[in-house]
C-alpha cells in the first residue's frame, strides 16, 4: 500500500504537469511570434531595445535581453525594421514592408491571440491567482515536510475549493 506521503508527492508531479500545460500556452513563445510582438511595440514610435524589452516584460512575455536583440537584428536583415543612430543610441523603427507583414491575417491572429492572455493574466492577478500560484509553488517544495493531520487538512480545503470553482464554472455553461 502507499503511505500518504507518496501519494500527495505523485500527485505534487502531476500538478505540475497540469500547471505547464494550461500556464504555457497564455504566453506566446517562438521566435516568429517574438519577431510579431517586437514589431508591434514598434509601430507607435521609435524604441530603444531597452524600452521594447522592459514593454515586453511588463506585459508577461518572458523574453531574455540577448534574445531580444537576435530578433531585431534579424528583423533589420529583413528589411522589417531599421535603426535610427541618434546621441550614441539605437533606435528601431518599423519599416513599410514590417507594417505589411505585421499586417498578415496569421500575424494579426498572433497579436490577438496575445492581447487575449494578456487580459487573461490581468483577470488572473485581479482576482488573486498570482499570490495563490507563489502559495502552491510553495506548498509543492514544502509538502513532504508537512504532518499527515496537515496534509489531510488541506486535501479537505483543496477538494472544497476545487468543488466551488468547478460550480462557477459550470454556471456558466448553464446560464
């Protein structure tokens, strides 16, 4: 038989996975929709690479600095954009040919796809699921550490809460 502890550990890993699966999709990733977003933060005004990156941050798009950089040189190779030297600073600038291919129905597609899970984690953290999610990662390094009195009590609290999300959720199905 399993002692408890080995159950909540499994079920610790699977969590995880379920976390991956339905977290990593509300951020777009891929260095074709990266060249997308780069671009739409360049079509208000000319930005330094430091501004479109802190912009990018900002709005959840988890994309390193050198990263950064490799998509607007190559945007710059493509024509899609172009640098404008001015008191020892870069500024990008998008092109003509970069607004025609921001404008492709696919890319459109991208940037709504993106404004949507932006939204989403605004909702998100408007409600408190960010604080809750820090809460969960630190009950998942922590539950082998807890009692059986304890981990007990919170199967209760998890399966109470679990049941009134699930009947809102249904709520709207039934309305």
């Amino acid at each position: 038989m399993f002692s408890f502890k080995y159950i909540m550990r499994a079920r610790r890993y699977a969590m995880v996975r379920i976390m991956h699966e339905w977290i990593k999709p509300l951020i777009t990733r891929g260095r074709g929709n990266a060249k997308v977003l780069i671009l739409s933060k360049l079509s208000d005004e000319p930005k330094l690479a430091y501004e479109i990156y802190i912009a990018l941050k900002e709005e959840g798009f988890p994309i390193a600095i050198s990263t950064l950089y490799t998509v607007l040189k190559e945007l710059e190779k493509e024509g899609l954009a172009k640098v404008i030297e001015e008191n020892m600073n870069k500024r990008y600038v998008i092109t003509e040919k970069g607004k025609e291919y921001l404008n492709r129905p696919e890319n459109l597609s991208i940037l709504r796809k993106y404004e949507e899970n932006i939204n989403r984690l605004r909702m998100f953290e408007k409600i408190g699921l960010t604080e809750f999610m820090k809460t969960l990662k630190e009950l998942f390094y922590n539950v082998d550490r807890l009692s059986e009195e304890k981990l007990e009590k919170l199967m209760k609290i998890i399966k109470n809460t679990d049941r009134e999300i699930r009947d809102i959720m249904y709520s709207l199905y039934t309305e």
